[in-house]
C-alpha cells in the first residue's frame, strides 16, 4: 500500500489553514478506507516563516492529529523553496503538493493516486477550466504560456503547483540544484512517466494572494531565464537588424549627398533613431543584466531554505545543502 504525504506550503494562510486541514483529512481518510493509501500517510504543512500565527494553528492541529505534521522554514523562503522543503524532507512513497487556499481541488487526489497506481511518476492537476480567475491573470497566463512553448520550454498548459511525485522523482529532482527553481519547468524534465488529472480551480475562500504583481512577474522572468538563453540570442539579432538598416541609411545618406547633393533632411531622422538605438541598448543591457544576476546568484551556492522546527515524525531535518 503507499504512503502518501500531502505538503502544504503556507505562508500567512492563519485564515484558511483549519478548514484546510479538515478537507485534507477526510480525504485522507477516505483514501486508507479504501485502501489506496496506508495509515502512516499524513498532511506536513510547511510554514514558509509565517507571521500571522500559522505555526501555532500547525501545532495546535498537531496536538490533536498525530496525521498532522510540518516544518517551519526560519524565514520566508517563496513558494518554491517551502515546496522543496516539504518534498525532501516528507517521508512517503508519493508526495503531492497542493496550495494551502484549497483553489487546487483536494477530490481531485484520489485521481492522482490512481494514476500513480497505474504507473506514473509524475501526475500533473491540470485546471479544466480557469473562470474562477481575473480576466488579467487568464489572459497574462495564456500569453505567457505561449510565450514558454516557443522558447522551447516544456510546460504542462494551466499546470501550477498541484501535482504528486513518486519517491524516484523526488530523488531526480534533487539533481536539480539551482538556487531559483522553476518546478512547473524542471518537473516536466526529469522525464519517467507522467499523466495529468483534470480539476477546477475554484476561488480563494479566505486570505489574498500571496502573489501579487510584482511577484507574479519576478516569477515569470525566472521561468524565462531558467531555461532559455532565447532573450540573448534576440538580442544578437536585433542588433543585427539594427546595424544592417543603419549601414542601408548611411549609403543612403552618402548618396544623398554626394550624387544628389542635397543635405540630409532634418533633425528628427538623426534623433529618432538616436533615441531607438539608446532605448534598444538599454533594453539589451537589462536583459543580459538578468542572466549576469543570475550567474551571480548561482555562484554562491547559498542554502534553498532553512529548517527551524518541526513537528512529527518522518522527517530527514536536515533541510537543503549547506
Ligand atoms: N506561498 C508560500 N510562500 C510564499 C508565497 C506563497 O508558501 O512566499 C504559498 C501560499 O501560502 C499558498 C501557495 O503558496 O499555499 C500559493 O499562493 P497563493 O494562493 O497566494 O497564490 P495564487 O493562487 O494567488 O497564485
Ligand atoms: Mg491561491
């Protein structure tokens, strides 16, 4: 029978986190009731250094559940590295990830389960349908996807953070050491089996997002950056462009001047360009600025997160790297 554990990465989800727990329990329940999942599967919560009293709700859950079980990170580390941190140390033959707001349907566990039973490794939730979000995230999220596919990234379409992983897999994804990690872009790499397990995503029922903008598109260049060196090639070509159609608009400007003689027309046609050319440098500087940063960031190797407590047994502790 497996053992399955549930991580919950939490950041400030005080007003979510009971009924959360709940929902996540009884389909645990139904799960050992059945007999797809044995009884030492559990729910580790991952308190990504809450400030809103999370850890105690996890604490005082514990107490009660000795299901309930987590770790708390000794400072916000993002929602990717809480995820690490509940995937490497939740012991389990299978572990799924899935948002502490319950906008990831928990019914849709028991399909993922099945599909691990089948044979998977890897089993993605995929949203069937996205009304439950603002026409701006649908249409960002579209169009960034987009954009993904033809940076040759592989991406599951409408697939965040709500999927299981098979204990080879979690091993896998160890090998993937980099600081800033894109999970939606790596998992999809480390190959083996997958299957995907449609659901719908449903509102926030408490608490605001944790991703606002800013973040949302910090999130999106690293996808970008992680996987792709396209933006530096663009920019070769753009420069290319560039020069070529000035080279054509100084033969042009010579001609002009010495088969015509006529002066070169106005001021504009000498700052336009001016202005284009300092726009497109800046442009390309920033671009390669991020990759610099990135290199930089990379280099020093520094841990993904840091454990400061937990609670239950089952856990190897010893956080990330050093
Ligand atoms: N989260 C986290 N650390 C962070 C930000 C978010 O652990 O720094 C968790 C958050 O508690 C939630 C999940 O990541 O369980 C997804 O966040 P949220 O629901 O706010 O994102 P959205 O659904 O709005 O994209
Ligand atoms: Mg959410």
């Amino acid at each position: 029978m497996t053992r399955l554990a549930v991580v919950v990465p939490c950041y400030n989800e005080a007003a979510v986190l009971p009924d959360t727990a709940r929902r996540l329990l009884t389909v645990l329940a139904d799960l050992r009731a059945r007999g797809k999942a044995d009884e030492g599967s559990a729910l580790y919560f991952v308190d990504d250094g809450s400030s809103d009293g999370t850890w105690q709700i996890v604490e005082a859950l514990a107490a009660k559940e000795r299901r309930v079980q987590g770790i708390k990170l000794s400072r916000n580390c993002g929602h990717q590295n809480a995820l690490l941190a509940g995937l490497f140390s939740a012991s389990g033959d299978a572990v799924i990830t899935i948002d502490a707001d319950l906008q990831d349907d928990p019914e849709a566990i028991s399909g993922m389960l099945d599909a691990y039973h089948g044979g998977a490794d890897v089993v993605y939730g995929v949203r069937r349908c996205r009304t439950a979000d603002s026409f701006f995230k649908r249409f960002s999220a579209e169009g960034y996807y987009w954009l993904l596919e033809r940076l040759g990234v592989e991406i599951i379409f409408n697939h965040a953070d709500f999927r299981l992983l098979s204990r080879r897999a979690i091993d896998a994804l160890k090998g993937y050491d980099e600081r800033n990690i894109f999970l939606r872009g790596v998992v999809p790499r480390l190959g083996f089996n997958s299957a995907m397990v449609h659901y719908d995503r449903t509102e926030r029922p408490a608490g605001e997002t944790k991703y606002p903008l800013g973040k949302m598109v910090a999130f999106a260049l690293e996808g970008v950056t992680s996987f792709s060196a396209a933006p530096l090639r663009a920019i070769t070509l753009v420069g290319f462009v560039v020069s070529l159609l000035s080279f054509a608009g100084g033969l042009w400007a010579l001609w002009e001047r010495l088969v015509n003689h006529e002066g070169v027309p106005g001021w504009a046609s000498t700052l336009v360009p001016m202005f284009f050319l300092g726009g497109v440098q800046l442009l390309s500087l920033g671009v390669i600025g991020e990759y610099v940063a990135k290199t930089y960031i990379e280099s020093k190797r520094r841990p993904r997160y840091v454990v400061e407590g937990q609670i239950g047994s089952g856990f190897g502790g010893s956080g990330d790297k050093f």
